[in-house]
C-alpha cells in the first residue's frame, strides 16, 4: 500500500482567511490540500473555482488534491490544471464514459495526476475499467455536496475491492476515502485499505490542527 497521506479540506475552513488556514494546515503536518469544487447542478451546494485555486496555489508548495463534483468536468480541466491542480479526480456520472476517458489521459498528458470518483449509491463497476488510466481513486464515505455528514460503513467494501485490484494491479494507485473522517473511522478505513485521508470538520473544527492531523495517521 502507498504510505498514509492526509488531505485537509478547504471546505470546512474559514473562507475569510483562506490562505491562512492553507497555511496552518501545512504547518500542522498534512501532506495535500484537498478543494472540494462543486457547481450547484451536479451537487445542490455551490463553492469555489478555477479563479480562487489559481489565487491560493501561491501560498502553499504541497500538492492540490482537486475534486471535481460538477458537470460534464471535460469543459474545465485545462482551467483547473491552469490553476495549479497536481491530483484532479472527476465523477464517473458527470459525463459520458467517452468524454471522462479523454479528460483522464488529457490530464494525464498535461503532466497532472488524474483521479476517477462514484456517489455512495454508484456500483464499483462503472468506474473499474478507468483504473488503468489514473493515479487515485476517491471512495465518497458520504453522499458528495456537504460537509459534516456521517461516515457510511457500507462504503468500505468498495474500498477493500479496490485495495484489492491495485495490490494486483498498480500497488501505487492511492485508494482515498472523503466523508465524515475523525480518528476513528480513518482506522477502519486504512484497515480497509484506504491511504489517503480527507478530512474537514475534524481538523478544521478542532483546536490543535498538528494533533488532529496525527490522529489520522
């Protein structure tokens, strides 16, 4: 398995002191900044685009891990790798399988990692022949559009199977999980076979960012 990496979200920081929280997180030990983009038609909720990314990148060297819950994501993936998107995953139900296979190898041959994600309710199977052509996989433990729900056990096997294919297959391909993460269901979700940790309310609500972030660890 690929070594444990954790990816405070924005979206629960105080969008008022942006890069300032940017800031604290990376001094508290996370290893990737997570941007929760969302466009009001493929989830309810509206956040942040390309504008406000380009604008942050400037105050952080880690990487910018974007997820893309909007439709048809083929239109902005120039402008989101513009704006300085290092992992840029997309949801297999945004588009056509056509058009999501060729945002994926453009975003890979734009020298950028690409990422493939499903809704809780989505079966495995319709994101399982884009594996060959990404770096992540994001398992959403929640269902996509807010912040602070709770974390949905069922999802877990979706993790273990893809564990399971990238052990056999690409023993580097980080298996991410995103939704309702605290310390204790990030244990049962690396247990799983999860390397990648996203979590917002839980380090942006706490006290000691440093010691939120080592608890996920």
């Amino acid at each position: 398995m690929s070594q444990v990496i954790i990816a405070p979200s924005i979206l629960s920081s105080n969008f008022s002191k942006l890069g300032e929280e940017i800031k604290a997180v990376e001094k508290a030990g996370a290893d990737w900044i997570h941007v929760d983009v969302m466009d009001g038609m493929f989830v309810d909720n509206i956040t942040i685009g390309p504008g406000v990314i380009k604008s942050v990148r400037e105050v952080s060297s880690l990487p910018f891990d974007v997820h893309l819950m909007i439709e048809k994501p083929e239109r902005y993936v120039d402008a989101f790798l513009d704006a300085g998107a290092d992992y840029l995953t997309l949801h297999v139900e945004a588009s056509s399988g056509d058009a999501i296979e060729a945002a994926l190898r453009k975003i890979r041959a734009r020298g950028a990692k690409p990422g493939i994600t499903l809704r809780p309710q989505t079966s495995l199977e319709r994101v399982e022949k884009f594996f060959p052509l990404v770096d992540l996989v994001l398992i959403m433990t929640v269902s996509p559009g807010w912040g602070g729900q709770a974390f949905m056990q069922d999802q877990l096997e979706k993790v273990r199977a893809v564990r399971t294919w990238a052990n056999a297959n690409k023993p580097m391909m980080h298996v991410e999980v995103d939704g309702g993460i605290n310390a204790e269901t990030a244990k049962l979700a690396r247990t799983a076979g999860a390397n990648v940790f996203v979590a917002g309310n839980y380090i942006y609500r706490s006290k000691d960012y440093a010691s939120a972030i080592a608890s996920l660890r």
